[in-house]
C-alpha cells in the first residue's frame, strides 16, 4: 500500500521550544510550569518567502502566540503576589 501522508516543510521558528520544565515539587511549580509556557510564546513561525495562502495560517498563529502570552502574563502576575 501506498504511503499517502505528506512531507510538508515547516518554516523556521525564531527561537526553539523549551521542552522540560523543572518537576521539583515545591510552592514554585506552577510558576515554572506557566514561565516554561510564557517563554514558548516567543516563537514566531518566520514567514519570509512562503507563499500567501500558506503565510495567512502562520501569521493567525504567530497572532495567536501573541494572545497567550498576554493570558500567562496576567496569569504569572497574580501567581507573584
């Protein structure tokens, strides 16, 4: 049978995902948890020589990142105090 899944490239992302968070179970595990995920929302999908119908998808996810990372921030501050 013929493999029908697609090889599709992905652009590059302007910084790589932290993949690990510090499981150290103390009072500042759910600060670490939301701090991991905060700095993951500082990666773009770079959008530079794709085509447009591709580059709309990147863009409303790259729009996206933007939005939860003013969530976890609202979230974070209220976890500081």
């Amino acid at each position: 049978m013929k493999d029908m899944t697609t090889k599709t490239k992905l652009p590059e992302l302007t910084q790589q995902p932290i993949w690990h968070i510090d499981g150290t179970p103390n009072d500042d595990y759910p600060l670490r948890i939301l701090r991991v995920y905060r700095e993951n929302c500082n990666s773009y999908w770079v959008v530079e020589g794709i085509p447009d119908n591709e580059k709309l998808i990147y863009d409303m996810m790259n729009e996206y990142q933007k939005q939860r990372a003013e969530i976890l921030d609202k979230a974070i501050e209220k976890l500081r105090k």
